[in-house]
C-alpha cells in the first residue's frame, strides 16, 4: 500500500519521488519551508498529493509558530499560504487545500479558541484532508472500475497512481485497481511521459508492486499501438479541469485524446472534486507550467541537447472537452454536457 507523504511527530514525511525507482527514500521535512521545497522540486507530485502535502505544510507551520497572538498567528499563517501557493501554479488541490485550512482556521479563530486549540484543529483538518482524499480515490476506483470491460488493455500518461494522490488507489490507477478489484483481467500500457519520465519510473514501479501487467511504452508508440486495435480504454488524471470539462494534465496528454477519438477509443479522466475549478469557465484560464528547461537538454547529468538551444518546457496541457468521453469523480461519472453535469455534482 503506497502512502506518499504523511504526517509525524517529527515533521511531514515524504516519499523521495526524484529517487524512484532506484531508491526508497523517506525525507522528514521540519519546516513549512521544506514542505514548500518539497512540493515546488517534485519530492512529492501529482496534484491531490501536492494538495495533501501544503495541507500538512500549513499544519507544521502552525505547529511550530513560537508567538503567544492570534493575530499573530494569521499574519504568520497568510505568508505561509502566500509560500506555499507560489510552488505549483498548474494543480489546483493546492489552492484547494490552501483555501480549506485558512477557512478552518477563520472559523477556530472566529470560536475564540487558544493558539494551542488551533494548532491542533489545523493539524487534524490537514489529517482529514488527507483521509478524505483516499476515500475518494476508493469511490472513484469503484464508479470507474465499472466503466472497463473484462480482458481490456488500459493506456495511461504519467503517474496518477497512489504516489499522485494520498495514497493507496490513485485516481487513473485507481479505476485500474478498481477494475482488478472487481475481478476482470485488465493490462496497462503506460507512457514513459517525456520529460519527467513519471510513467517510466512511477508508474511502472507502482503496478509492479501490485503485480498488475503493464508494458512501457514511449510517448511517440502510443498512435502505433492504437492502430493495431491493441488499446481498449484510455484513463488518465487531471491537474485543474476548468467547468465546462476542459482538462489540463501532463504534457502530451492532449495527443493521446486526439488520437484516442481517431481510433474511436474511450477517453476517460479520472480526478477528485478538488481538481474541478468551478472558477476557470473553461481550459484557457488555466495556468501552464512552464519547467526548468533542464529536464529536457538533460537526463540527470547527461546532456542531450546543443549547449544553448532554444527550449520549452510546459509542464501541461488542456484537452478540450470534446475529447472526452467521461469525468469520473468520487461522486460519479459526469457526461457531456459537463457545464451541468460537474455543477450538479458540487450542488449533491
Ligand atoms: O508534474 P506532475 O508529476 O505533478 O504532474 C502530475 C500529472 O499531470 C498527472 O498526470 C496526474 O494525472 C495529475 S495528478 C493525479
């Protein structure tokens, strides 16, 4: 059972991801700071992950906040958002957890309870946090696992395994687990997802773990093995899906929907509530990612690329809502028209 960061005594523990699958390492990171370090260098990744971590982050900070002032702690705890929300711009589950920890404290603060009574309210809210999110990954391993039929080969792009998320299902890998689950034979081909390489080194490892097939692939094989009638469905997570059901996911993620609806393939995408962003109207005000350029010209220390080339890196992209064929969330599966179908499901 795959849980990526968690909270202790000592500070908030993650899993080294950089290190995957090389090594298993655990960092115990003291301070907001290092929470912060931890999310914006890819420590931890994947957007309900990302979510969970500045939750935990925002509850060390509190913890560790020296003064004896409520209104102290606010000025403290505003700069500590203010951090952690400069560390992604893309995964909108860290401007959704950051929101839900400033409300929680708002609403201790507003019952006059102690700095130490607060301190502990954020750190159970940011516990509660992280549980909520593995109960929703269970549900949508359960609602999506339904949609695959027995004896299917799954494509996914990236890692939106446990390692993306709280842990334990993952939402893509999630609806894989959940299939499992429900006893049908199911295989996974998974990109490698150049730059970052999150399928070759994270999602390979991850369903090695759980003896689940799955066959690497490089991005460019994906049009190649659809054509052959090789792939049955294709899942993948999101980062920010804007209201009307446009998704931003991994670089590369728009290629493989094209392609999936040109091999009439169903197209799924699999993500909690807190990765809908009812304020973005639709995919084009959603904030892309640009990288350090680094993780193309380089692998590691090997370079690849002409010192000095002209690159870009962005980190996502936006499938538009045509592409796909469903939405599944911890609430259920949302159809086109997505406007209505994912405003019922924050209304339920
Ligand atoms: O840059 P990352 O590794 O944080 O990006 C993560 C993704 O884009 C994943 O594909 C995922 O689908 C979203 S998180 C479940």
């Amino acid at each position: 059972m795959i849980i990526p960061v968690k909270w202790s005594d000592e500070g908030v523990l993650m899993l080294d991801q950089r290190l995957l699958p090389m090594e298993e390492k655990w960092l115990t990171l003291k301070s907001f700071n290092e929470v912060a370090d931890g999310i914006r260098n890819m420590v931890v990744r994947g957007a309900p992950a990302i979510g969970v971590a500045a939750a935990y982050g925002i509850a060390l900070g509190a913890k560790n906040f020296v003064g004896t002032n409520v209104d102290d702690l606010k000025e403290e705890l505003d700069y500590i958002c203010g951090v952690m929300g400069k560390t992604r711009p893309t995964a909108v589950n860290l401007f959704w957890a950051i929101d839900r920890m400033k409300r929680t404290f708002q609403k201790a603060k507003a019952e006059g309870k102690s700095i130490s009574e607060i301190k502990q309210i954020l750190i159970k809210d940011a516990k509660d946090i992280h549980d909520e999110d593995i109960e929703s990954q269970r549900l949508i391993a359960q609602f999506g696992g339904e949609l695959i039929e027995n004896d299917s080969t799954i494509l996914t792009h990236c890692n939106a395994g446990a390692l993306a998320t709280g842990g334990v299902w993952g939402t893509a890998l999630g609806v894989v687990r959940g299939a499992v689950n429900q006893g049908k034979k199911v295989s996974v081909i998974a990109d490698e997802t150049r730059p970052y390489l999150q399928g070759a080194r994270l999602t390979a490892w991850e369903l090695l773990q759980d003896d689940i097939p799955v066959t690497l692939i490089t991005d460019n094989m994906s049009g190649h093995i659809m054509k052959q009638g090789k792939v049955h469905a294709v899942v993948v997570g999101s980062d920010r899906i804007a209201a009307n059901g446009d998704v931003a996911n991994k670089i590369g993620t728009y290629m493989v929907a094209v392609l999936a609806q040109k091999h009439g393939i169903p197209f799924y995408v699999a993500a909690p509530l807190s990765t809908v962003d009812m304020n973005c109207a639709t995919g084009e005000e959603i904030p892309i990612e640009e990288r350090n350029i680094r993780e193309i010209t380089h692998v590691q220390d090997i370079q690849l690329a002409p010192e000095g080339i002209s690159v870009s890196n962005y980190a996502f992209d936006v499938t538009p809502n045509e592409l796909v064929t469903a939405i599944i969330t911890e609430k259920g599966v949302a159809r086109a028209p997505y406007t209505d179908s994912l405003k019922k499901m924050f209304e339920e």
